[in-house]
C-alpha cells in the first residue's frame, strides 16, 4: 500500500537505524490514515524495545519513546521481528542508490527490483 526511503544523516549505529526506521514507519501509517499495523524489523534487539512495557535506557530512549508514543495514537499496532531473509523488500529500498540522499515515498507503488523481492518474500513465507 505505501513505503517510503527517508534520509536520514549522522546515524550513530545500525541499531539507531532500525530505530528511525520504525518512528518513519509509524510517520507513514499516521499520515496515510492508518488506524492498525503491524509493523515488522530484522533487528530483535529493536523490536524487543518497541514490544517492552519499561522505560529503555540506552541512547536510543528517545527514538524508542517517540514510537511507542506514537504507537498509542493508533487502535491497534504491534512490533514484530522478521528475519533479514523476509525483510528483502526494505533493503532493495534503502539500498537503492538511483534515489541518492533524497527521501522518497511511494503509495500503490513499488520499485520493480522491490516488487520482485517482494514476490519472492512470499514464496519463502508460504510454500506450495
């Protein structure tokens, strides 16, 4: 339905990109109108944060704070963890060089490469 790529500058770790990632997904979901998600991530670490009911107290407090805040606007919205395998969709997007250091959103639509990852994703997640 929607994905989007957004710079994001003076990253410190890739544990702190997972994190933006998932305060972008939520940014997305609000601004298309959502009400429900599920939003998924590679990094368990992350997702075990965003899932946990105390306070994180690592540098990444805020960004997790943020979400989780953010996550309580919606009905209904849970954290799930995927394997990198079954996430090939968003690094075919945030690897794709051909957008440079712009941010870029899409709405019924996909990267070709990315719509092929996609197909493939699920082929892997239910097997004839």
């Amino acid at each position: 339905m929607g994905a989007c790529r957004r710079f994001s500058p003076y990253v410190a770790s890739a544990f702190m990109a997972e994190a933006y990632a998932a305060l972008h997904a939520i940014d997305l979901l609000v601004d298309l109108g959502f009400d429900s998600a599920v939003i998924e991530g590679d990094s368990l670490t992350i997702i075990k944060k965003l899932q946990a009911s105390t306070s994180d107290l690592s540098e990444l407090s805020a960004i997790i704070f943020e979400v989780q805040a953010k996550a309580k606007t919606l009905r209904n919205c849970s954290f799930n963890f995927t394997s990198r395998a079954s996430n090939q969709v968003a690094h075919i997007i945030a690897k794709d060089f051909s957008l440079n250091s712009s941010d870029r959103f899409w709405v019924e639509e996909i990267p070709s490469s990315a719509l092929r990852a996609a197909a493939s994703d699920c082929r892997n997640l239910h097997p004839p």
